[in-house]
C-alpha cells in the first residue's frame, strides 16, 4: 500500500512535471512568433532589397541585439536604442532633441523607425538612400554616439556570443562591418507597422466612430497631398513655413538654395505616439501642430506652394476641423507594434 501511494505520487509529480514543461514551453498571450519580413496587405513593394539581404530570425536577433548594445557609442552609455524606443514607436518621446554620449544635444529630433522597408531615403535631410548605412551616421556622430565602426567592430569582436550570432546569421563568425550593417536592417525592416484602427477599418474589421470619419474626410481634404498613401508620407522635402533657425535642411546635402529649409515629410503613422513634433521637435502636442498649418505658417523663398494660396499663407481648418481630425490622426495608431516584445529591449 505505502509503495503504491509513493508510486502514484511519484507518478503525479512527474505528470506535474510535463505540464510546467508544456505551458512553459507554450508561446504566452500577447507574444509575438518571429515569422519573417511580410508585406501588408495594401502596402506597396519595399524599396529595400530584401532579396539581397533575407530577414531570417537569427539575422534579425542579431540586428536586435546590435540595436541594443551600447558598445556601439565610445564609452558604452548610448545605444541605438536608447534614442529609439519602441514604446514611442522607435522615438525618444519627450525629448525635443536626443541625448547622445556624455549628454551632448545634437539639433534635430530623433525621427521614427517604422516601416522602413519602403523608405527611399532616411534622415530629416534624406542624406542616407540606403538602410544599411543608416547606423554609420549615428555610430560616428560626435554628439551621438562618437565612435567609429572599426571600434566597434572590435568590441564585439572578442565576444564569443556574438561570434555564434554571427555565425548563425551568416554562416561564418568573421565579424564585419557590412555584416554588422545587414543585421542592423534585418531589425529594423521588421519594425512594420500596419494595424492600427485605420488599417483594421480599411480591412472591414472595426468602424470609425462619426468624429473619426468626418476627421478622415477633413484629412483627405486638407493635409493627404504631403501625407499620402498607406505610408502616410510622399517622402518628398518640403518648406512647410516654420520660423526659421541656423538649420537649413534639405540644403545642407544638396547645396542648392531651393532646398534651403526644406525637410522631409515624416509619416503620420503612430503620430500620437511620437511627441514632440517637427524636425526640431519645437510642438509638444498635435494640437499644436494644426495651429502652426492655421495661424503661424512664415512666408519665405522656399516655401511650399501647397501652404500659399490665393495670397494666404497657411491652411484654413476650424476648431471643430482640428478636433475631429486630431481624432482621425489617433487612428494611425498601432498599439500591436509598440506592444510587440519582439521589437521591446527586455
């Protein structure tokens, strides 16, 4: 009897045993499975070459782990990351300007990384066309980062773990700059964006409310010839009547005077995640936003043509106008994608 019980108890110990295993081995709720680059429904082709360069899972946890290694900065404090951060889709919300090495402030306010596959240029200034040289700029910025690749190369060189990433993601543990760059965009071509509210209404899965709906019709009215398409961004550079600063934009890459305080259209996807706003991040709110584009538009020599017509400067949108259409903006959230533990540092 005594041996029988200390059997059945062995043997629901070890029934105990295979169910923690089980549940532990169980994806928990809310967890994303790595499942590769997928194009949206409704989104167009990538501009970046994922033929050449394949998200596979270990490229792109390599690339992760790279986003997140402060060993990219000089003395370790800055990472990719840490003016990137997921919960603000990829910005450093609430900084007007990042915080680099040393808390050094650059001038320009960290834009966000989402949907980067179809960018065709990065920056405020486009002075990058291609996402595997995107890191160098940060990595080599004296305010940034202030390193060098080769440094880092090194560092991460004598890491027997990130030998073995390496030698996951590309078949050898020789680490490389390019090799590092491509991993780096294993990553953030991951970072897709493409359900929020607006995304589920195009789909036929969820409504706007009549607000939101009124919003989206002022929207297509008044602001989707810069913020168009399913990016919502023409990805063009546009003077868009700011009272100008030392900062001049496109020009500073193109050296010609009609691309003098002229910057890149951002997208608005998950813009009520991403304050503060503008190239500078001068306007901490949206409302703020609409009432430059209403009231405080500043004539200059480059300005849009879009924001001067019949010799007025600015876009005429009422107090109700702005109310549904920070609504509609709202809509472009996508709480999946700043929820995502698969992009989240920890």
């Amino acid at each position: 009897m005594f041996t029988t019980i200390k059997f059945m108890n062995k043997y629901f110990l070890f029934l105990f045993a295979l169910l923690l295993v089980a549940s532990c081995n169980k994806e928990a709720p809310g967890n994303e499975v790595f499942k590769g680059f997928e194009v949206p429904q409704g989104f167009p082709a990538p501009t970046y070459p994922t033929q050449t360069n394949p998200v596979t899972k270990a490229g792109f946890e390599l690339g992760k782990k790279l986003f997140y290694d402060g060993r990219l900065s000089r003395d370790g404090t800055i990472s990719c990351g840490s003016c990137h951060i997921s919960f603000s889709a990829f910005t450093h919300h609430g900084h007007v300007v990042s915080h680099g090495i040393e808390d050094k402030l650059g001038t320009r306010n960290a834009p966000a990384i989402q949907n980067m596959a179809w960018m065709q240029n990065y920056f405020w200034d486009g002075g990058v066309h291609n996402l595997d040289l995107v890191p160098i700029s940060p990595i080599q910025n004296p305010v940034e980062m202030d390193e060098t690749v080769s440094n880092v190369v090194a560092k991460i060189g004598s890491d027997s773990n990130y030998k073995k990433l390496f030698k996951d993601a590309f078949g050898s543990d020789d680490i490389t700059g390019i090799k590092m760059m491509q991993a780096m965009s294993q990553f953030m071509v991951m970072l897709v964006s493409a359900n929020s509210k607006y995304d589920k209404v195009i789909a036929g899965t969820a409504t706007f409310s009549a607000d939101e709906n009124e919003g989206k019709q002022i929207f297509e009215q008044k602001c989707s010839s810069c913020h168009s398409g399913v990016l919502f961004t023409d990805q063009n550079f546009r003077n868009n009547g700011l009272a100008q600063n030392s900062d001049k934009g496109r020009y500073v890459i193109t050296l010609s005077a009609t691309d003098e305080y002229k910057f890149k259209v951002p997208s608005l996807r998950n813009v009520g995640y991403t304050a503060p706003y503008m190239h500078d991040g001068r306007f901490f709110s949206l409302e703020e936003v609409i009432d430059h584009y209403r009231l405080g538009v500043q004539p200059s020599a480059t300005l849009d043509t879009i924001l001067q017509q019949n010799g007025n400067t600015g876009i005429t949108i009422t107090n109700d106008e702005k109310s549904k259409l920070i609504l509609f903006l709202k809509t472009l959230s996508d709480e999946d994608f700043i929820k995502n533990p698969l992009f989240a540092e920890f």
